[in-house]
C-alpha cells in the first residue's frame, strides 16, 4: 500500500516536469510554423510578381517592336517625292509617324497613349536634320519607341501595383539601298514584266538621254494627278510629283526615249509558264528565281525580253487599270548585247536600277501601242535586300524598315 502511494506521487511529479517542456517547444514549433509560412507566402508572392512583371514586359516590348513599325512605315509618304516638299510637311509626317505608333500601342496596352499620360514616345533618328529638304529626302535614317511607367499608378498598368515600373524599347531601321531582292516561296515582288532604258538611244536633238530622270527625277513631265490615299484613287490636279507617258508595242524595239520592253519571267526551261498578263497581275514569283537557278533578284541581273501581241495589249490595259492601289517596281535597264549602256535591240536586259510606280491611265493607241501613264510612288518592302555593303547608291523609291533590337 505504501508503495503504491509512493508510486503514484512519483508519477504526479514527473507530469509536472513534462508540462512545462511541453509547452515551451510548442511555442517553439508555432513560431518556426509562422516563420516557414510567411517565407512560403513570401515566396509565392514574389513568384506571382515576377512572373506578372515578365508578362507584361514581354507585352511591352512586343508593343515597342510594333509601333516602331508602324511608324517607320507611316513615315514613308508619296509627298516624299515631290518638288515642293515643305517643311511643314516634314514635321506633319513626324506627328503622322507619332500617331502611328500610339494606334498600335494602345491595342497592346489600352491607355497606354492617353494625351497627358502618354506612356509611349517616338525619337527619330536623323543623320543631318539641316540638310533635310535640300536632298529632297526627308528620311530618317531610323525610329525608336520607348515605353515605360514611371510615375504610373493607373489601373491599366501591367506593374503589379507600379512597385516595380514596366520599361521597354525597340528600334527599326529605315533602308533604300536595294542591292536586289528576296522572295519567300509563297510570297510575289509587285515587279511590272516590263523595263525603260535608263538611256536612249533614240531621242530626237538629244539621243542618250533617260525620259525617267528628265520627266521624273528632274520634274519636267507632267503634272495632272494627284494620288489621294485615303480613297486610293488618282483626282484631277497637280501634286509636285510629275508623271511620264511611255509606250508598249507590238513592233521591234531599239530603246526608244520612252519605249518600254516586254521581260518574259518564265525561265527557258520552265514546265508550266504563266502567260504575260499574268505575270502583269500577280509579279514575280519565288518559283520564276528558283527556276532560273537563282536565290534572290539581284542587280545586274540579265533577263530576256518578249514580243507581245495586240490581244497581250489590250489584255494588260484593262489590268493596269486595276493596279493603281500599290505601286509596282520598274526597272531601268540596259542592253545586255552592247557596250554601250544603252538599247540596240538586242534580246536580253541587263536590270540595272529599281524605281517604283503607279498606273495613272492606260489606254490603246493603236491596235499595235499602248500608252501608259505612270506616276512614282514609295514603295515599302520586306523583300529588299540592302546593298550598303556593296555601295548601292540610295533609292527615293523604295525602301524596307527592319527591326533592329
């Protein structure tokens, strides 16, 4: 009995010993519970965060790269070409180039160019601003757009709660030194199937002379038209951009002041050839170089001219007629037979320079010649394929705007 009485007081005092200890590393283990948790948290929050921030980064960047586009293709206006270019038409231009790049930004990130709060900004990129008009080439050599939140709390801001501010930027290059160019394999090059002499043999009290540089370049042709792009049409009136009236026969050709010459775009070899008016109405296929053996279009390039009937002409004026919407690309050419760098005749060109160019009017002379009005135009292309590093002479015609970055 007394043993057991003993017994039991030992048990009690170890019960008290234990509670204590007990309760101490409770309270340890409820701490390092918090602590681990709010790590955890801590830890998924700034995952969230991170992974918010990089989304919207990455949209912002992808935003930069699409204004930048838009703006470097909004720049390059037809009234580039013309002989009463004003100043404030260079600066219109600009805004036209700003507003470009707002448009697309804000489809990316609405309220992003809200008058006020604007989030995106465009700097052009000019090689000698001063000389700008006197080179009657108001090209900025590039165009970078930035994009950032500073000082941003909007609701529309991809920053989660503007802690960390959304940056981004992207450039483009705007270039006009076509060295020839590229054609992807379902793709087309707007490209007339036929050329001009970059100089004649025959002109009357002047031979040798280039009808594209006197009429065009030098703005001694005509000036009737207008083209308006906002309704895609030519309208009654001068512009500052002259135009220049050639000819398409169904005669022998010797280069002519302002006679033009078939090219035939099918190879010799060709298995299935599109006819001449087709080739008038979709350009050049990527199948017409790969059947010919070549990788791109280059300058220098030889390519055999064709006869054309009157059922071609007739054909081609009611297809010209449609075409006025996009310029095409015409080459100036020489003969491929002669020394010389004009025309004798001969069955192969030598492509020499790329201008582009609008149809005004086309219209049957003859049951033999068609007469077609052209008027240049700008041209922006993907496919050319820049000829810095080989010395091409700058084109006013045509140019590709690359992204840089």
């Amino acid at each position: 009995m007394l043993c057991k009485h003993r017994l039991q007081q030992h048990s009690a005092a170890q019960s008290i010993r234990i509670e204590p200890a007990a309760q101490k590393r409770s309270g340890v283990v409820s701490l390092w519970t918090i602590l681990v948790l709010a790590t955890l948290g801590l830890i998924g929050l700034t995952t969230v965060h991170l992974r918010i921030y990089g989304t919207a980064a990455g949209r912002a960047r992808l935003c930069c790269q699409s204004a930048a586009l838009a703006a470097g293709h909004a720049w390059l206006s037809d009234r580039l070409l013309s002989s009463n270019l004003q100043s404030f038409e260079v600066d219109a231009l600009d805004i036209r180039c700003s507003e470009a790049a707002y448009r697309i930004s804000d489809r990316y990130l609405p309220g992003s160019a809200d008058y006020g709060t604007e989030r995106v900004t465009v700097q052009t990129n000019w090689d000698n601003a001063a000389d700008v008009l006197q080179k009657q080439a108001a090209i900025p050599r590039g165009l970078r757009v930035f994009y950032s939140e500073d000082g941003q709390q909007a609701a529309s801001s991809p920053a989660l709660f503007g802690v960390m501010p959304c940056r981004a930027a992207a450039a483009v290059a705007i270039e006009n030194s076509p060295g020839g160019f590229s054609i992807s394999r379902d793709g087309a090059l707007p490209m007339f199937p036929f050329t001009l002499p970059e100089t004649a043999t025959e002109l009357p009290g002047a031979a040798g002379e280039s009808s594209w540089k006197d009429q065009i370049e030098q703005f001694q042709g005509p000036d009737e038209f207008a083209w308006n792009p906002d309704t895609h049409r030519f309208e009654q009136g001068p512009d500052g951009i002259p135009e220049l009236d050639l000819t398409l026969s169904t005669d022998d050709l010797s280069g002519g002041y302002a006679e033009l010459i078939a090219l035939d775009f099918n190879s010799s070899d060709a298995a299935s050839p599109r006819s001449w008016n087709q080739c008038l109405a979709e350009g050049m296929h990527h199948r017409d170089l790969a059947e010919r053996g070549w990788k791109s279009l280059d300058l220098a390039a030889q390519m055999e001219s064709q006869r054309l009937s009157s059922a071609d002409l007739y054909a081609a004026s009611a297809t010209l007629r449609k075409m006025q919407s996009v310029p095409g690309i015409l080459f100036l050419s020489r003969s491929s037979g002669s020394s010389s760098t004009s025309f004798s005749g001969a069955g192969t060109v030598t492509l020499q320079r790329p201008v582009a160019a609008r149809c005004v009017e086309a219209r049957m002379l003859n049951s033999k010649q068609l007469q077609i009005r052209l008027q240049p135009g700008i041209l922006v292309t993907s496919m050319a394929v820049d000829g810095k590093a080989t010395a091409v002479a700058d084109n006013r015609y045509i140019y590709s705007v690359r992204p840089l970055d």
